[in-house]
C-alpha cells in the first residue's frame, strides 16, 4: 500500500522513521512518500521537503515566513493529490497538518494522525473540527485519553515512541574518545533544534559554564546545522559539539539544560536531572499566555501533573536562574528528588512498543 506522511520537525522527523519501520514490518508491499527529514529519508522511499525548510516557532515567526508556509501547503496538497496515497498520516505539527487533514478528507483520501495535536493546551473546541477531518487518532500522552473521551471523541493510546527509540538505543562505547570529552562530569546542552530556539537559549545556556568550574559542557548540536554556525556562539569558550549522538550524551550526563519541547521527556526517560528553559519573541509569549491554558510547559510535568523539574520561561530564562537551579541539580537538594520523582513519569509512561501498535491499527483500518 502507498502511505504519505507529513512531520515538519526533528521529533517528527524520529516518530516517523519509527513508525515506517514498524509499517514495513505489518505490510511488505509498504511505499513511501513524505514531508520529513533524515532519520524517514533512511527508511527508504521519497523525501518531498525536508522538515529544515518548515518549522518556524511562535506567533509572529509564523506570520513572519506566511509565504513560504503556503508554499509549502500549496506544494503538498498537490503532492497528495499526484500520488493517491491509500492512506495519510500526519506527525503533530498541527499547525500545518490540521490544514493538510482539512484538504485531504475533502478528496475522499483516509486520514490518520499519529501524535495528537496539543489542543488540550489552548482552543480546545478544534476537537469538533478534528473530530469531522481525522479518521483515526493514535495518542501517545496518558491524560489525552481521557480529555478527548469529554468531547466525545473515540481515540487509541499507543504508548509514547520516545519508548521504542530509547528501548534500541545502544550505547556507543567510543563515544567519549571519539569526541575528546574528558572524564569530568558532564553538563549537557540541548538548546533545541531549530534556528530561532537556538539563538534565544543557546547564548544563555553558555553564560553559565564558567559557573561550574568541575563540571564539562557539552552541546547536542541539531543536525541541519553546521559547526561554524555553532562556533558563533562558542567563541572561546572549551565547550564540545556533539552531532546525532543525543542519546549518547544523556547516557553519559549528569545534568542537563534542555530547551521545552520532546527533548525534556527524552532527558527524563534517561534520569537525567534538568533544567527546562524556554524563550520565545515578546509578541508570542503575550499571546500564548492569553491563550494557553496549562500549568506547566514541559511534557515531564504535564504528564505527571506537578512540578517536578524547574521550567524558567521569558524573563526567567537568566543566566543567575539557570546557574541557581543547576546548582540544586549537581550538588543540591533538588538532585535525589528529581531522580525519585521520575520513577513516577516511567510508571505512567508505560511500555514500548508504540510504532508497533500504531502500524498494526493503521494496516487493519485500511484492509
């Protein structure tokens, strides 16, 4: 059969390539076309638009690039159409896919969409709209069940992916030789993945390492990105980069600075104490907190439904905050605490299997 799939950044870009793996398991006869990046480009079949050329963050970044996203909508729609994929599955991005669903349903094509779109967060009443254009949605957060079950809507939790990477992953023994890191604790770095995270989080996460004199940093670079793009925020500072060996790292680390976003569960999945740090344009902030309407930023707390580890957002996002909450996590209080706390997260979180599960549904929705 021949499946499009649509995921317009790097989490997307991880969940898809899984989830492909685990179609090509249920249907030999499995084609590809997709919207993506490297980690699907490695599963085989056409990468259409790299995820590189789509993701803009916030509110007035969106507005800012309205012309490339209807490009790059328009440039879709069409693709779809060419192709006459038996089925359509769409990786969160909803800003992007809800459009994608909305167009795809009108042409009589099956919609599924695999990691729910955050409407639990802010517009909730988009469940009636997503309701009319989805045919099936997998979730992979516990408490979405139950919030789309109020809107009556029927869905199927899978289990969250981040499960099924984690599960693979196997450490690479010359990890730190290859990579000259020394045998001093490690602080790692995730700024996130995309340009405009970076340049905001990024300059402040470095503010802090002349701060921790015993400690090493080390940044998990993103991989549309070179080194020379890096080295501008470096300058002098001995700081190491690390390409596609995120896991490695957070295997490795004792603490990290992770931008909000997958990576704060990735982080926690590996009981790696944190700090969660955020940092977006004034004019997007002001809106998203008019809008939103959740307690917290960071998927560890939004999953176990309390604080567990320190978000610092906007204004907070200092370098004497940042410094202050990594003292607590290195040689504070906060550390055990943590580490006691996330054995609550891997209890809700479950087990892996999540590609699995959602290859099976989506192969015997379609026969």
């Amino acid at each position: 059969m021949k499946y499009y799939l649509v995921a317009g950044e790097a989490s997307g870009d991880l969940h898809g390539a899984n989830l492909m793996k685990a179609l090509k398991v249920e249907d030999a006869s499995a084609e590809f076309r997709y919207f993506g990046g490297d980690k699907m480009q490695a599963q085989g079949g056409a990468l259409v638009k790299h995820y590189a050329d789509m993701a803009f963050m916030g509110f007035t970044e969106v507005v800012l690039n309205l012309r490339t996203i209807f490009r790059n909508l328009k440039a879709c729609k069409a693709d779809i159409l060419a192709y006459q994929p038996d089925v359509l599955i769409l990786i969160d991005f909803p800003g992007f896919n809800l459009k994608i669903a909305e167009f795809s349903k009108a042409q009589g094509i099956e919609v599924c969409y695999y990691i729910s779109p955050k409407v639990w967060a802010w517009n909730q009443k988009r469940v009636l709209k997503i309701k009319r254009i989805v045919d099936r949605m997998f979730c992979i957060l516990p408490f979405e069940v139950d919030f789309y079950k109020t809107w009556g809507m029927k869905v199927d939790y899978v289990g969250n992916p981040l499960l099924d990477e984690i599960a693979a992953f196997e450490p690479n023994a010359s990890f730190m030789g290859a990579n000259r890191i020394s045998e001093k604790p490690i602080i790692a770095l995730l700024p996130g993945s995309r340009k405009q995270e970076i340049e905001r989080l990024l300059p402040v996460m470095l503010s802090v390492t002349e701060n921790f004199p015993d400690y090493q940093f080390v940044i998990a670079a993103a991989p549309t990105f070179g080194a020379n793009y890096y080295q501008q925020f470096l300058g002098d500072k001995d700081v190491t980069l690390v390409f596609n060996q995120t896991y490695d790292l957070l295997h490795r680390a004792y603490a990290a600075v992770v931008a909000s976003g997958t990576a704060t569960l990735e982080t926690a999945l590996f009981n790696v104490p944190q700090v969660v740090v955020y940092k977006g344009g004034a004019i997007s902030i002001a809106i998203a907190r008019l809008l939103v309407k959740i307690r917290f930023i960071s998927l560890v707390n939004l999953i176990v439904d309390r604080k567990i580890v320190t978000e610092l957002i906007q204004e907070d996002c200092s370098a004497e905050k940042v410094t202050e909450e990594l003292q607590q996590i290195v040689s504070g209080t906060g550390r055990q605490q943590m580490l006691q706390d996330y054995k609550k997260l891997h209890e809700l979180m479950g087990n892996a299997g999540a590609s699995e599960r959602t290859a099976k549904l989506i192969v015997q929705n379609i026969k």
